[in-house]
C-alpha cells in the first residue's frame, strides 16, 4: 500500500490564507500507511518514517496569556474526560483564569445526533451560554469541523510552530480546504494486545519481538490463527476486533468526487471477518459486549486496541491475566479514536480560547504531564521523546512493559487525510454488512456490498451510487 506523509501539513494548513468554503458535506481523499515495526524494533520503523513525518521540536513560540478580567468562555464537550484534564492541566496553571473557562458535560454519546443537535441548538441561541470551544469524538469530528461555525484554528492566533510537535496524521485528519480546523491533545495508534502466557504454551515464546514476527503480516496472523484453534484458544474474541485496523488500510475515501467509493480494504475486511467467524477462531463476541470483556481473561489470545484501550478498557484487574499482555504494533498500523477541539466564532474571548487549546495541545511540558498524571498518550512528539528517554510508561497491566516506543512509531506511520463527513455512518452500514455476512444472511461479499449502497442511496440523494 503507498504512504504519502504530508511533512509540511501543519505549515500549509495554518498558514495558507484561504477561506472555508466547505460548509457541506464534501469529501476528502487520502492514502494510509503500511504497518510499524515490533515494539523492540520500533527505532528502526520511526527511523525510516523521519524522512516523511515532521520532526520534534524542542522548543515552541509562547503564546500571550490573558488578562482575567476577561469574558468568561463555554467549553461543550459529552462527558467528563475533558473536564477532567482542563482541570488537572490547566486550571492548576491557570488559577487566576480558572472561573473564566466553564465546562459543560452534555453527559450524552458524542457520536449521536443528540449530541449534535444540543450543540447547534446552543450556538443557534447565543447569548451567555454560546459555545466557545468544543470537543467532537474522531468519529464525527470532521463533520462538526465542516460547519459554518467554526473557525480555523489559525485565526485566535494557534500557528503552525506552536503546534509542531503534533504527528501528522493528526493534521491531516483535521485539514479542511488548506485549513487546520481542530487540535487534539491526543494521539491513539492502534498495537495488538496479547497474552504472553498464551503465546507461550502455544508459541513456545512471548516476547515482543518473536511475537510481532510471528503476525507481522495477515498471512502470518491467520497462520497463528490456526494454532491457536488447534490448542483450544481463540486468536480474537469477535470477528469485529480487526475493524478498526482494516479501515486504516484503506487508500481512498467512502466518498470520492461525489461517489461512494467502495475502497479494495473494505472487500478485504469483509473476506478476513468471515474467515475469522467460519473458522472458529474466534468466540464470535460483539465488540464491547460484556462476553467480549470477559474473554480478556479467558482463552483468546489477543486484542486489537490502542493507546486509551490499554488503561481504560482492558477489563483485566483482579484476575489471573492481570500483567500477562504485552504490545505489538501486528498485522498494520492503524489508529483508534481520538477527541478534537475546535472554537466557534461565537466565542467572545479567543485569546482565552487559544490559551487553552496551547496549554492543552502544544505546550511540551502540559502535554508530558498528560501522559504522566493520566496515562493519556499526548499528541506531541517532542514530549513522547522526553518522557522514553526519562523511562516513562511501564504499565502493570502489561506487565511492566513500555509501550511508548510502540505507540510512537505507530503514530508516525499513519496518514489520515481520507476522513469525510460520512464515516461514522458509513462505517456503521460496513458492520451490518459483516454482521449480515458473518451470519449468511448475504451469500457473498459482493451482496454484502450490495447492502452498504442500498443504504447509501436511500440515505443520501446527492451521492452517486453505481
């Protein structure tokens, strides 16, 4: 698969003087990334993606604080991880400007209509209430970045040295028409999460290293796949654990000159699924059901997951897997999630709005703090390099393994520029159709595609369906 990195993205999309001229919903194309090297030799993979990625910066422009007789400034965000960091990060910093940054928790999903609308809603009525900056889950991100009423982060002043040190694929995500409309604190490159004590009995070793040579290629996996069955272990608990990796190796987008596009890594997720459900290689669990959860300590053998899964969602405390996963990069590099902040042009004081999205999202030392204090991985190079070379990031869940290396060579060999207003939803209408496919409600993958443009016809008139 070809990689186009875009070295000089954050430059351009700051800097150019263009005006959003995309309110609707239009499409962006882009190509992904081939897979990282294994955590013991993630050097050599990051090595090779520094011709490409943007290097660190040590050093980046100040930015100018506010005076705290200012207005005071809504931030809208649908739960409370955001509240949470606002106030261990920047509140702490900023205590004089503390009262003047309110945090509203709409306490919803952040991918639902509901979400949205409340958000339309506050900033349809104005007043004190407006929104000022708000969050949007990476699922739905680009469309709130689309909408009129956001503002290109260059215009309250966030330029293109202050946040440098972001990987990439990052900026390339939140690049709408030669604009940078979002910043994220966060980086979420996805690994493979596996049972050393498995990969032992099964493997006869279960270090990162034999491990991610062992799988290193989906050829390789569903080789490991076979010896797992054969040992009376599951490879993955549901034929929905690859998703997220799959639609990364995409090289073009759901949608490409106002066409839905059905990209050759969709077919191939459809074909891996099935070949995982018929097998018996998996214990044919939904993502995110409590059977799914309960096979992390049971007889699968690995997890797809990221930089927030390793802490938040590997349900493993208490239990006899407890410090018995390590990390691999797999089959591919992949991400998974992810929260962006935008600012509206409602906002009446945006150089509040742009303190806190520096504190947040470019200043070096807050951003290393991010990961120390709360185990987020911080979407800065330079504070990634400092907290390896301070010895940061042993996990217990992992056994004492770091994953930071893994995760930093992961988030390198990314490019995200194919995200379109239409994911979320189009993804969706993809997991019915493996789910369909799975069951043999549709005979083959060509059906199955069949139903993903069925939906897409009947939903949106202004695509072309062919």
């Amino acid at each position: 698969m070809k990689k186009f990195k875009k070295a000089m993205a954050l430059s351009l999309a700051l800097a150019m003087g263009l005006s959003l001229c995309a309110c609707g919903e239009d499409d962006k194309e882009t190509t992904s990334a081939p897979a990282a090297d294994d955590t013991t030799a993630a050097a050599s993979d990051a090595d090779a993606d520094t011709e490409t990625e943007s290097p660190a910066v040590e050093s980046i422009p100040e930015i100018t604080v506010p005076s705290a007789d200012g207005a005071a400034i809504q931030v809208y965000s649908w739960n409370d991880e955001l509240g949470s960091r606002l106030d261990t990060h920047f509140r702490t910093k900023y205590p004089e400007l503390s009262d003047l940054v309110v945090y509203n928790n709409l306490d919803m999903s952040g991918t639902s209509d509901e979400y949205s609308a409340k958000l339309q809603a506050a900033v349809d009525a104005g007043g004190e209430m407006v929104p000022s900056i708000i969050a949007a889950d990476n699922d739905v991100a680009v469309s709130f970045m689309m909408r009129d009423y956001v503002v290109p982060v260059s215009e309250i002043g966030i330029t293109a040295e202050m946040y440098a040190n972001a990987y990439d694929y990052t900026v390339e995500y939140a690049t709408i028409d030669g604009q940078l409309k979002a910043v994220t604190w966060q980086a979420t490159p996805g690994v493979v999460a596996y049972r050393t004590d498995i990969a032992e009995e099964v493997l006869g070793f279960s270090d990162p290293e034999s491990v991610q040579a062992a799988i290193g290629t989906w050829d390789d996996f569903f080789a490991v796949a076979e010896k797992m069955k054969a040992a009376g272990k599951y490879m993955v608990s549901g034929p929905d654990d690859i998703k997220y990796a799959m639609l990364d190796q995409r090289s073009s987008a759901w949608v490409v000159d106002g066409a839905l596009n059905i990209d050759p890594a969709i077919n191939t997720y459809l074909e891996y699924s099935k070949k995982l459900y018929d097998n018996g290689y998996t214990n044919k669990t939904a993502m995110w059901s409590s059977e799914w959860t309960a096979n992390m300590a049971g007889d699968v053998f690995c997890y797809f997951g990221c930089t927030w899964f390793i802490p938040w969602s590997l349900s493993i405390e208490d239990t006899d897997a407890m410090g018995k996963y390590n990390v691999v990069t797999g089959p591919c590099s992949y991400h998974w999630g992810g929260t962006y902040l935008m600012v509206t042009n409602a906002c009446p004081n945006k150089e509040l709005a742009a303190l806190v999205l520096y504190t947040m999202c470019c200043d070096v030392d807050t951003m290393y703090n991010i990961f120390d204090i709360d185990t987020d991985f911080c979407n800065n190079k330079q504070a990634v390099a400092n907290l390896i070379a301070d010895g940061k990031g042993a996990l217990d869940k992992l056994g004492g393994q770091n994953p930071l290396e893994a995760y930093d060579a992961g988030a390198k060999g990314l490019s995200l520029d194919m995200a379109t207003s239409y994911d979320a939803t189009f993804n969706s209408y993809l997991d019915s159709a493996a789910a369909g496919y799975n069951a043999g409600d549709y005979a083959t993958i060509d059906d199955a595609i069949v139903y993903i443009k069925e939906q897409v016809s009947s939903a949106y008139s202004d695509i072309v369906v062919e």
